[in-house]
C-alpha cells in the first residue's frame, strides 16, 4: 500500500553524504548515507542522556541536534547554557524550517543556547574545564558508526578530550543504540567512575546511555 511507503520531505548534501527526511507512519526519519539514523518515534533515551547529567544552573554541551530531544531536555532541566553542536548544516535548516520537531525552532532560539555548526571534538579540544556536562549523541554508537571519522570521539583520545572538557564534578554522557563492552572497558579505564542505565526500545537491543566523571 502506498501510505505504508516512507515520503520523502527533503534531501540534502552532507558533510559526510546524502541526507534524506521522510516521513513513515506518523514519524519522522533521518536518513543518512543510505542507513538510518534518527527518528522522533521515542526520545526517552535522548532525554536521559540529559537529564541524566545536566543540573540546573549549569553550562552543558549537546552534541548532536538529532530530533531536538535532547536540546530541548536541556532547557527543560534548567541549563543556564547549552552550546549545541551539530556537525550538519541541513539538518539545523530542516529544524528552523519546522520539518524537524515540536518546539525544536524556538530551542533553537532560546537565548541560552550558542549554536555551534562544527565537529564536536574540535569544540571539545578548544574548550578544556568548560562544561558541568557534556551530553554527546552523534552516531548510533561506538559499534554501529554511519560516519567512520565519529570513531575518533569514542576512542581513548577523544574520550580523554571529553572529560578534560568537564569542570571539577562535570559529568560526560554518552549515547548508543545498543551495548558496547568493550568500550565500556575503556571508559571505565579513563574515567572516575561510570554507570550504564538502558532504555528498551520497540525492537532489537536496548539503547544504552553511560555517565562518566572525570578521573
């Protein structure tokens, strides 16, 4: 049947290739490079990615717009600032244009958060001791990469980058869509302490968040 068929709303040149936005049975997907990504079926996961970290007051790092759950969590929480960092130009576009999310256009707005239009570890490596939290969802997850340069965020270097980023008591958050042992292992090796919490999901294995503190 036709109305079971995904419709595409926009197409865009990525960074790292083609950006699709459809909409499939009531949702809508972000589909990059020819694998999924994102959709706005269930942001649980992205909410706890926050809300797991974040306290109010202080200054957080959201990398990763994705469908706006997470910024918006952000703010929700009592954030008195969020620098966004979203390596996509389309995707921010597809946000501001409504496409994308509730309320996500007016978060995009609010005065405290800094939108910055660049890859996280860049930011992360300008900016040492700058957050309380540092909340990081921009891939599906250490095993499961849709842009190969990501690995670079989730080895030892770019976990060591994330938590000197963090003020004294900062925590680094930490999303995937499935576990991840062995680089639960390592995280455990580089910082002071780590928790998993799981999210189940409609299918397949549970999403999976850890927070991290700083050694």
């Amino acid at each position: 049947m036709d109305e079971d068929r995904p419709r595409v709303l926009a197409r865009a040149q990525g960074v790292s290739g083609e950006l699709v936005l459809r909409e499939h049975e009531g949702r809508r997907e972000v589909i990059a490079g020819g694998v999924f990504l994102m959709d706005t079926s269930d942001g649980r996961s992205e909410r706890l990615l926050v809300s797991g970290a974040v306290r109010p007051g202080g200054h957080v790092l959201v990398g990763g717009l994705g469908v706006g759950s997470s910024l918006q969590e952000a703010l929700d929480a009592g954030a008195a600032h969020v620098t966004l960092v979203e390596l996509e130009p389309a995707l921010v576009g597809w946000h501001r244009e409504g496409l994308l999310g509730a309320a996500s256009a007016a978060a995009l707005t609010d005065p405290r958060v800094e939108l910055v239009v660049a890859d996280v570890i860049d930011v992360l490596g300008e900016r040492p001791g700058a957050y309380d939290a540092v909340c990081l969802d921009t891939d599906n997850g250490p095993d499961w990469l849709v842009r190969q340069e990501n690995g670079a965020l989730y080895g030892d270097a770019g976990l060591a980058t994330a938590l000197a980023a963090l003020r004294p008591g900062g925590v680094l958050a930490l999303w995937s869509a499935g576990p991840s042992p062995e680089f639960e292992r390592r995280l455990r090796g580089l910082a002071g302490g780590v928790r998993r919490e799981e999210v189940p999901v409609r299918r397949g294995e549970p999403d999976v968040v850890w927070f991290a503190t700083a050694p």
